[in-house]
C-alpha cells in the first residue's frame, strides 16, 4: 500500500500553467529579483531558490504542492514561527525560483538537490520536513535517501513518492497538445475553478487567489520547467515507507476529492504514522482551514523537535 497519486485530470489546470510562454505574459526573472527583496534568495550551485524565514529554534521546512509555492503557506508561518526556525521554499518550476533551462533539474533528485542545497546554505543539519501533495511525496523520497537530514515528517494529503515519475507524459509535453490545453485552460477563471475542486469551500477560491497562484507560475522559463517536469526520465528509485524509520504525523482532508481519505489512512498505517482527518477539509488543509491544521501539526512538530 502507498500514497495515491492525485487525479491528473485535476491538476492539468495548474500543469499547464507551466506550459508555453507564447500564450502568457510573462514576467521577466529580471523584474522578479528588483521586486522581491534580495535576502529572499538562496544561491544554489548557479540557480536563484527563493526562500522564506520566520522566527528562531529548532528547523521545519515547508515543502509546497504541484502547481503551488511558498505561498501556499502564509497562513501558519507567523504561528510556526513563534516555536520554530520556519524555512519555506519555492521548488523548481514553481513561485520565485529561477527556472533552470537542464531537464534533470526538475526530477524527483532534482528537487531533493535544491532543497538540500537551501538546507546547506542556511547551515541546516537536520530538520523537521512539511510536505503537502507533491511535497509530501518529496519529503518521503528525500527522507528514504537522507534519513540523517530528517528528523521528523509531516505530510499533508500527501502525493506517493512515485508521483513526480507517475504524471510525466511524452504525448503531454507535445507543443501541439500542450498549445490546444492552453488556450481552454490558462484564463484566471480556469485556475480559480482548479482551486475551487481542491476546496471543500469553493468560496474560497476567490478570483483573487487565484490570481496570487498564477502570479507566481507565469514567470520567465515556464516553458523550460513544463518540459523538465513532464518529459519521461529514468528514475527507479523505489520508497519503501515501511522502512523510512522517522516518526511521522499525516493529516488529510476527509473532503479531498484528489487523492482519497482511505488511501491516506493506509499508507499512514504503513509508514507507522498518526493519521489525523481534518473534517469539512478538501486537499488543502493550510488555505481552508488554517488554524485547525495549527493545532494538529505544532504539537507534534514540538515532540520531535531537536530529534537525533
């Protein structure tokens, strides 16, 4: 039993959003680094990793889902950091980073290479890891292959490890296709019916958010990202949560219509984790309900706080 992967005919709204810079205006990166404050970036190897801190102790590192960024998170950073040093970061492909032009640069090693290299930067030894959907898969697949950076998991309506192999497809990465999804698909109203279907409240998706989302997706090199993230690559590295070893907190929207309840609930019996259900909650627990994911994720990230 594992993680299932969420349904792919609910996430192409957001995957196209990384598609063709021929059918968006697009931000010049350049414009990006005069707008957002130097001490935001992290250099890593040669690329520009955008990060946000908060507050001071023992490290948790927010890692953001398939189509999001750091921004997904603005809602528990101020609380998390009241106890802990908070460390968000946007991945590859996503938010305020730079888009690298390599392909390998957006695989599952790709990701675990970045975030590792922010950890390095900041002189993080060890830390705590948040993953929701596709960065809970990352953080399963980092912590297998990294146990000594890990001390502890929480994952939120997490994807499986396999996820970012699973979704990659040569027919997808086609122009032709990739330019006909484009044009149904990249219109503000699109993105907000996307992020209406995450939701248990669809009010939620104001046009407003989804607006913030596609702000961060429409930048300079998203066509290099949609092909690093959808063309097939050669990655058999296998998860067994079985043997991640590392106390481990899952928490999931009982409303989640892309990855099912149940099948969270039996991966966290296999990977030896709590499993808590968030009620009235669809696949994201930090822009619905906030406060209630506070209250589930901060003790436990206390209990483990400081872990060898």
């Amino acid at each position: 039993m594992r993680f299932r992967q969420p349904r792919l005919s609910l996430l192409l709204p957001v995957g196209a959003l990384l598609l063709c810079s021929a059918c968006l205006s697009l931000a010049p990166y350049a414009a990006i680094r005069r707008e957002v404050p130097p001490e935001r970036f992290v250099t890593v190897g040669r690329q520009l990793v955008y990060v946000e801190q908060a507050g001071a102790g023992s490290p948790v590192v927010l890692l953001h889902g398939f189509g999001a960024s750091s921004y997904a998170w603005r809602r528990v950073i101020p609380e998390l950091a009241r106890s802990f040093h908070v460390v968000a970061l946007d991945l590859s492909g996503f938010g305020y980073t730079e888009r690298p032009t390599a392909p390998e640069r957006y695989t599952r090693a790709g990701q675990e290479a970045l975030i590792l290299g922010v950890l390095d930067a900041l002189g993080i030894a060890r830390a705590q890891l948040v993953g929701h959907s596709y960065g809970g898969g990352l953080a399963l697949y980092l912590a297998a292959r990294h146990p000594e950076r890990v001390s502890s998991l929480v994952l939120i309506d997490s994807s499986a490890p396999t996820f970012a192999n699973d979704r990659r497809s040569r027919f997808g990465s086609l122009r032709p296709v990739a330019a006909l999804g484009l044009r149904l698909l990249l219109r503000p109203a699109a993105v907000q019916k996307s992020l209406a279907h995450a939701f248990y409240d669809a009010k939620l998706a104001t046009p407003e958010l989804a607006g913030e989302y596609l702000r961060r997706l429409a930048i300079e090199g998203v066509g290099d990202a949609y092909r690093g993230l959808t063309v097939p690559v050669r990655d058999d590295y296998g998860v067994d949560l079985a043997k991640i070893g590392r106390p481990a907190l899952v928490v999931w929207g009982a409303e989640d219509r892309l990855i099912r309840v149940e099948d969270g609930r039996a991966a966290a019996a296999v990977l030896g984790a709590r499993f808590e259900v968030m009620e009235k909650t669809g696949h994201a627990p930090m822009e619905e309900r906030p406060d209630e994911l506070l209250r589930l994720v901060t003790p436990f990230l206390r209990e483990h706080a400081g872990n060898r």
